[in-house]
C-alpha cells in the first residue's frame, strides 16, 4: 500500500502515477473518501467515548431521582458509542479495500507509457553470425535427449514439459552456478515453501491484477506461487527488523507455477513460456533511502550472472504502463535468441520501495530507535528459461552444444553431445 501521508499532501502526485500507469485515476479519489471518512469516524468515536467516560463520573456523584435520569442518559449515550465504533469499524474496512485497489507509486525516472515503450539502457555481446542454419532449443533438446515435450503434455497437459538426463542435469549446473553467486555476495540460501496463505499473497500484491495467474488450492485456502519473492516478502511479516548491520538478502531456491491464463497461442513452443519452472530469486530488505541503491546492486548482479553463461543480452527500463502492482521501478535483461532473432526476458529485478512492507507489517527502528517501514526489493537469478539461451547460442553445426566455461565445474562436461 502507498504511504497515505503521500496521498493527503499530494493527491495530484498520486493521480499523475496513475495516468503513468494507464490506470483509472477514479480510485485515488476513492481513497481520499475513504480516509476522509474514516479520520471523521475515528473523531467521532473518540469524542463520544471521551463524553462517556465523563459521564460515568457524573453518574457516580449522583443520588436519587438525578441518578436515574443520568442513567437513562448514559443508555442512550452507550448506543451513540456502539452506533460511532460501528461506524468507524465500517469506515476502515471501506479505507483498507480502497488502499489496496491502489497500485505502487511509480518512479517519476520510470519511462511513460506501455509495454512497448521501454527505454533500452544497455547493450552487451554482440548476437553471432552463424555459417549454419542454427536449431531452437526444442530441437536442440530432443537431439541432446534434454527435454520431452510429448510426454510432458500427455502427463500433465500443455505447456508442461519433463526435462531429462543432461537436460536436468544442465539446469542443476546453472541453478547452483547461481546458488553460488548468491551466497558468495552475501545472500543467505532459502528453499522456502510454495504453497502460501491469501494474506500472504495479498501482501506481496499479486491478487489484484494478476490474480488470474495464480493456481489456488481451493479446499485449503492456499495458493501456489509463482516466483519464491513471495514466500521471501511473508518470511518476516509483522516483525520489526534489526538493519543496523546493513540490508537483509536472501537467495530463494524453489519451484514456481504460473497458469499463463492470458497468453494463448504464445510461445506455445519449447519452454519459453510454461506453467510450472525452477528459479531462484533474490530478495531485499533495505532502508527506503537505500533502495535505489539495492536495486542498482540487483541489476549488476544479474549481469554478473548472465555473462557467466556467455550471451548476448539488453537491459532494459520497463515503462511504468508494464509495472506490476508492487513494483515502482522495474529492470528486465533479455537474451539474444537466434532463432526468433529477438531478445526475450531471463531476468527482471523490481523496486518495490514500501508498498509490499506496507501491506505485511514489516518494519526497523531507525537511528532514533523509531519503527518505520522497510522498502522491499527482488531480482530474479537463474531460471529454467535460460537453457533456451544457452543451447540456442552454444550450439554447434554438428548439433552439439559448447557449455559455458562457468558451467562446466558444475555439468563436468565441455561440450554436450547429441544423442540422436
């Protein structure tokens, strides 16, 4: 949830990230209502509570005929304050439905406008020219028996997919490849759950918008995530966090499930776009004043990370139409993909600043010892879609596939044979 302190000292700075965002400014003025009327409810009962508690006084002094009549009075005074506190109970149900229909302030050095109007920051490796007509990672996959569409589909149906032998094996390789980096930058490893509590997946904001992207386990009132940052936001709700050691980072290692309910007939091919992955996920607890510097950390990171696995790739500043309702600034890296000739996502690192923090209770004392919130941050590390990258850009005319010197300690292999 944003800061309401920012809304009733600058409501038109609200409207304006709204409009950035390509959202509906109506709900600010909502929230304004709506905190309007809670702050007068809030009034109102302490008011009548105050006069009660005045009255009782009164009562007490009183004798007789004059007692009775206070008591009849403080009955109907009673009822006041029962009808005041329902009121204002009424009023901040009304506050927190609007607060948390209202996305994160966007970052005013986000681009404007949607998903095509990102800013291209940087450009790293150049794409090959090949002397061969180069294979996708479909193809490749089935020649290197690393990956079984066919019987992925009849298991479990479209868009699944079983990763075998050297496939598997290879994904391992880069998983603890990134595992590695994580720790030896100061992440502390995580294998957290999958399945979470709504309030939990509220709280990282994903049951808005993208509620349709998520599996719920209906008859347990939980959810399967979709990236292990939500585990990682909830891992310290409702906790007052000790950051005078400097900012909280953990690596997250987990499966993720996503129902891709909005992308029918795209990349209906290979492992581009599926429903279930492995990935692990780096996540921030930080000083708001510190984020913009956490994030930048996120993204040099992540290109450390990528020129490991030797592709060529862009970075990119999403434009704030593209944000998520968490985040406030958002930096995706695309690989180079020869046989689409484009670049698509492997990476994405998100400033969230206090939205999440806001909406779980996470907080830290600041110098005063004073509890504040926490700005949140996450970034992702090595997924099951960088396998598309790295056999489509390795691969050779025989159809092998040159592994990455930083993978090699971990696959124990230089090069990856075909099998058929």
């Amino acid at each position: 949830m944003i800061d309401l302190k920012v809304l009733r000292e600058d409501p038109e700075a609200v409207r304006a990230s709204q409009r950035a965002r390509g959202e509906d400014g109506g709900a600010v003025d909502a929230l304004l209502s709506a905190d309007e009327r809670r702050r007068s409810a809030v009034s109102r009962a302490d008011t009548l509570r105050a006069e009660q508690k005045q009255f009782g006084k009164q009562v007490g002094k009183a004798r007789g005929e004059e007692r009775d009549a206070l008591l009849a009075k403080g009955k109907e005074l009673a009822a006041e304050v029962k009808a005041a506190e329902a009121e204002q109970s009424e009023a901040e149900k009304e506050l927190d439905q609007a607060h948390r229909a209202l996305p994160n302030l966007v970052d005013t050095a986000a681009p404007v406008g949607g998903e095509d109007d990102y800013t291209v920051l940087e450009h790293v490796g150049t794409p090959r020219e090949f002397d061969f007509t180069p294979l996708d990672h479909l193809d490749l996959g089935v020649r290197l028996g690393a990956l079984d569409m066919e019987r992925g589909a009849k298991v479990s149906g479209s868009r699944f997919y079983f990763l075998t032998g050297i496939g598997a094996r290879l994904q391992l390789a880069l998983l603890n490849l990134a595992a590695a980096q994580a720790t030896e930058a100061g992440y502390s490893l995580m294998v957290p759950p999958v399945l979470v509590r709504p309030e939990i997946m509220a709280g990282t904001g994903f049951l808005g918008a993208h509620a349709s992207e998520i599996y719920r386990l209906e008859e347990d009132d939980l959810y399967l995530v979709g990236t292990s940052e939500v585990p990682l936001a909830g891992y310290h709700a409702d906790e007052i966090l000790d950051l005078s050691a400097g900012p909280r980072r953990y690596a997250g290692w987990s499966t993720c499930f996503r129902r891709e309910a909005g992308s029918y007939g795209k990349d209906t091919r290979g492992i581009i776009r599926v429903h279930q992955f492995d990935k692990i996920e780096l996540f921030t607890y930080c000083a708001p004043a510190d984020a913009a510097a956490e994030h930048q950390r996120l993204l040099a990171w992540e290109k450390e990370l990528l020129a490991k696995i030797e592709v060529p790739y862009r970075v990119i500043d999403t434009a704030t139409g593209d944000l998520g309702t968490s985040a406030a600034r958002k930096f995706d890296t695309e690989a180079w993909v020869p046989t689409q000739q484009s670049y698509r996502e492997l990476t994405s690192t998100s400033n969230c600043t206090t939205f999440q923090a806001r909406r779980l209770n996470i907080r830290y004392r600041d110098e005063n010892g004073k509890p504040q919130v926490v700005a949140t941050l996450n970034g992702t590390g090595a997924t099951t879609r960088w396998l598309v990258a790295i056999l489509e850009n390795h691969q050779q005319a025989d159809g092998s596939v040159v592994v990455p010197a930083a993978l090699r300690p971990y696959l124990g292999l230089e090069v990856i044979e075909p099998i058929a």
